[in-house]
C-alpha cells in the first residue's frame, strides 16, 4: 500500500470503504484484531521517543494516526534506539520525564527502560490482543523480526543447511554475517543466554575464522544472491524484500530449530507517563490497519490476532522459534564483552 494510500485511508471514517476491492477483502479476512473505527479518538499531546526503522514506515504510521485525529498532537524525538533507551534511564535518574512513549525497534531497549521501572502496567484487554508467547505486562510488542538462513539456491536446497546455529562453523558452506550489526548482537545474546557463555564464545572464534563481513545484514543477503557466500545471517525481512524488488533472486530462507538461529524479536512500545492517552496511543498500532501494512510493506511479522503474515514467510506455528523472554535481551555488554574478546569486533 503507498504511503498516500495509507494515510488517506487510515485518516478516513472507515478504511475498508476506501481501498480497492481486493484489499478491502484481504482486510476483511483479518477478524481478530480491532479495527481504528472500534478506537476512542485522541485528544491532548504527547511526545513519543522514536528509534530509527523500516525506512520511514514507522513515520506513514505516525502520520497517519494523526491526520486521522485533529485534535491529537504528537511530538517526535528521532534517534538509535538504543541511544535513545540510555537518554530515558538518564533523563529519569535527573528527576526529569520527558518521554510519554518510547517505540523502539529491538526489543533489548525496551528491556533495558523497563529494567529501571520506568515502564507503565498496560491494560490486560490491550495485551490479550497480542499472540501467545508475546504478552508482557509493562510493554506490548507492535511487530516481531525472525532470525534466519538466506541461502543461494542456485549453490544449495534447504535441505543442506543444518537446522541447528551450533553446527554452522563445521557445515562447510561460506558464510555471512554482520557482526557490528545491532540484531546481530541480539541474536548472540539470545545465544550467549541459551547456550552458556563458553560454548557462545567458541561458536563465535569458529565462525570468526570462516565467516565474510558484511557492513548490514541487507548487505548479507545481497552477497547470498550474487553467490558470493553460501549462506548468511539475517532478519527475515531483508531477503523478502529483496525478493519482491526481484521475483527472480537466487535467495530463499532456512530456519533452525528451537535456538537463537531462529529467534522471533520484536519491534516495541511501552508508557512512560500515566493517563489513558498513551495506551490509546498504543492501541492505534495494534489496530488491523496498521498491522497490515507493516505486514505487507515493511515485511514484518503482525503480533496481533487474525493478521496475515507478510507474503513469502511461514506462518510462526510452522517455525520452531527458542522460548524466551524477550526483554532479557537488554543484557547488551556482556555480549559486546564477549565479541570483542574473541576478536569478532
């Protein structure tokens, strides 16, 4: 959906009744989430701490959301996500509050506000909305990410990729990877936590020997294509988006089974300050609407109820993702300790 499209639609009094047919079905079809027509207007102003994502997406939606209430005004503060994380706890400790909301695109930030009691209870009605597994009691994911395996089908079939991250160093394909990369970085300290600390920092010297350094993991994915390496490390986002760019791409996904390979992150947002005006706030996010087209335009994946999945990607209860609390993912340095003592960093 073009960004026009959609903050014309989501401004108007019903969006079904103003896109094409075949969308307005595919719309229909999502029964489990709430419609923006099923939410309270907003009224009053708040200021939203942003992290930096998805290539302006995140602002369509903001937009959006505010052309559709007038009498809302909504201040953004732009920045890292992480950086912008450190900038609340700081703002906090000097007795200063000037973040309402905070939408971060890694859910490790979250962890590291809500670790310092920062974050507001939500109500249970807004957080039954989301998908088991993804139900917190101080903060609600908006989308979720899936760490996975692009590789060249042109060099390999599914079928010869280890489903296990651990076995990987010892597969003999080439790899790679993004180690500087912030999902990256999660990715190991879901490992670091699943795995222990010294089988993480094998792993890490193993691939340090045989993996290619990519700036980004699009970077990654793009190197898979043009067959430069085997297979990489990656977001399941970036591959689909390039497949759709084109059809034609030599890349498909692989998933490993039940550890960090295959870890479902997620973008986002907690209150900051009390009221019904940020969780209404929230609320807008978790609408059918704005699922939907982050589904369809950023490729993510929708957390709420009866949303489709983006095109290309298999439904979550199809993939075996670890268990895992995802705010325990602020557990950042030790990781980065770790990294650098390897000499992966």
């Amino acid at each position: 959906m073009q960004r026009r499209t959609f903050i014309q639609a989501l401004a108007g009094a019903s969006l079904l009744g103003s896109l094409p047919l075949a969308a307005s079905r595919a719309l229909a079809a999502t029964a489990g989430a709430l419609s923006v027509d099923d939410l309270p207007p907003l009224k009053g102003e708040l200021t939203l701490y942003l992290g930096r994502g998805e290539g302006g997406l995140y602002e369509n939606v903001l937009q959006a959301i505010q052309k559709r209430n007038p009498d809302f005004t909504l201040n953004i503060r732009r920045g890292v996500t992480a950086a912008l994380a450190n900038t609340i706890v700081a703002e906090a400790k000097a007795g200063v509050r000037r973040a309402d909301v905070f939408w971060a695109v890694d859910s490790g930030a979250i962890g590291l506000v809500n670790d310092a009691g920062l974050a507001r209870k939500l109500p249970a009605d807004l957080t039954g909305q989301l998908k088991e597994g993804f139900r917190y009691d101080n903060w609600s994911p908006v989308t979720g990410r899936i760490r996975t395996l692009p590789y060249n089908t042109g060099k390999l079939s599914a079928d010869q990729i280890p489903d296990s991250v651990m076995a990987l160093p010892d597969s003999g394909l080439s790899i790679g990877w993004a180690p500087a990369y912030a999902s990256f970085q999660s990715f190991v300290t879901a490992m670091r936590l699943l795995e222990g600390e010294k089988a993480t920092g094998e792993w890490l010297k193993a691939m340090n020997k045989r993996g290619k350094n990519y700036a980004g993991e699009l970077g990654v994915v793009m190197a898979v294509e043009r067959g430069e390496v085997d297979v990489g490390f990656a977001n399941h986002y970036y591959t689909l988006r390039l497949k759709a760019g084109k059809p034609d791409a030599k890349v498909d996904l692989a998933f490993t089974k039940n550890d960090a390979g295959c870890l479902v992150n997620a973008s986002g947002i907690l209150a900051l300050s009390e009221g019904e005006l940020p969780v209404n706030f929230i609320r807008y996010l978790l609408t059918r609407e704005v699922q939907s087209y982050l589904a369809s335009e950023a490729y993510e994946i929708p957390l709420v109820g009866g949303v489709a999945p983006p095109e290309g990607l298999p439904s979550l209860a199809t993939i075996s993702p670890p268990k895992m609390d995802l705010t325990r993912l602020a557990d950042l340095r030790p990781t980065l300790d770790l990294m650098r003592s390897v000499g992966v960093l």
